[in-house]
C-alpha cells in the first residue's frame, strides 16, 4: 500500500531506531513497518489518502495501514500532561455534557499544553482539553521538533468532565478524561484536578510560541454515551 513512498520513510524510522533502540521490542524488522506507518501519518494531511479522514470513512480497505499504525503507536513513549484540540464550532454542541462518553474512530492529533513554547487555538475555537492515560508522543519520529503534538490511537475513549461556554476573552472549553479499556478502573478527577484542566484551558498564549499546527484541529467526534 505505500511502496511509492516506502523509502522516503523508512530512512528517518532507521535513524530513530538507531537514537532509541527501546522501539524495537525485540522485533527491528516490525517495529521498522510498524513506525513507518507513524511516520506516514504524521507527514499526511488528514484529507490526504493516509490522513485521519480516511482511516475513518475508508476503515476496511485500509485495515493493514491501520493495524500497523495502531501497534506502531503501542511502540511510542507515553506522554502525560494537559492536552488540546481545537474545534473550529461557534459553541459547545448542546450533547456535550458532563457524564458524555467521546470516542475518536481515527487517530486524534492534539497538542501538549505543557511543552515549552506550546501554542494556543484561537480564541474563536472550541478548546478540548483532556488528561490522558495513553496519548504518545510523536517528536520521537523527528516530525515535531518542537515536542509540542501528540498522538491518541483510533478508538480512544473520553469521559465529559465539565462544559463551559465562551464569555467575554474566555474560549469555549470541554474538559475531558481520557477512559482506559477497562472503565471500571476510571476514577474521576478531584475537583480540584478538573481546576487545574480548565486553568490550563483559559491561559492566554505564549510570546514566541510555535504557531498552532493545522492537523491538530477538528473535528472532534460527538457524544456516544452516557454512563
């Protein structure tokens, strides 16, 4: 399926594996196929044919790219921190409440909040930000030099924690957790926990901070449940 462009990722993979010999797990020669479906991802743009659009409408005909990405991403270090993504909607839909369940049927790009330098959306978008538990940090593939943009893999889960609707030079926001497979294991942030998320939400943007990346906005999938 990506012959045509087999090469041109595979040298930067190689080079990673040879700075960071932990993303083999014991195996160079799938680890090597698993990454470079990484890294054809984080250089498509999500309308390309490798992009999140069409891992979500073109889910069957795409399955070997998307296994291999979803085990590639297993691979990644884990990041933890405050996450964003922004949504380019006049408000909150009125189905996103507290107690929603959101699920993403493609990978979700987001930015690290607490990266040096990390950007903010503007303030006309809707700001979704989540603490997560299996979001990975893809800088490791020299997409991202800056370290600020991370990955969640398709299927990922997020527990509506609070809503809050734009006033005066406050953006819109959705707080989120992140669940984890087995969601008997989730406990909810403290309230004070949920405080620090929507702190993070409101700040202004940092002089000198890169500009916001393109593919880490919207869209954002809606309400699948409550639970």
């Amino acid at each position: 399926m990506a012959a045509e462009v087999w090469e041109k990722h595979s040298g930067p993979v190689s080079q990673a594996l040879i700075r960071l010999p932990a993303l083999r797990a014991g195996d160079e020669e799938a680890a090597r196929v698993d990454l470079i479906a990484v890294h054809l991802y984080l250089s498509s743009s999500p309308e390309s044919a490798f992009g999140a659009r069409a891992l979500a409408e073109n889910g069957e005909a795409l399955r070997p790219y998307a296994a291999c990405l979803a085990s590639g991403l297993r691979r990644l270090p884990a990041l933890r921190g405050t996450l964003v993504r922004a949504v380019a909607q006049p408000a909150v839909p009125d189905e996103v409440v507290p107690g929603a369940v959101l699920g993403c049927d493609a990978p979700l790009d987001v930015v690290h909040l607490e990266a040096r330098n990390a950007p903010l959306p503007p303030l006309s978008h809707v700001r979704y930000v989540i603490r997560p538990v299996t979001a990975r940090r893809t800088s490791v593939l020299g997409r991202d030099g800056s370290g600020v943009q991370a990955l969640f893999a398709a299927g990922t889960e997020f527990t509506v924690l609070a809503r809050h609707d734009a006033e005066a030079d406050l953006p819109a926001r959705v707080l989120l957790a992140e669940l984890p497979t087995d969601t008997d294991r989730f406990r909810a942030p403290s309230p004070e926990a949920v405080e620090r998320l929507d702190s993070a939400a409101r700040r202004p943007g940092t002089a000198g901070a890169v500009p916001w990346p393109d593919r880490c906005t919207g869209p954002f999938p809606h309400s699948l449940s409550a639970r």
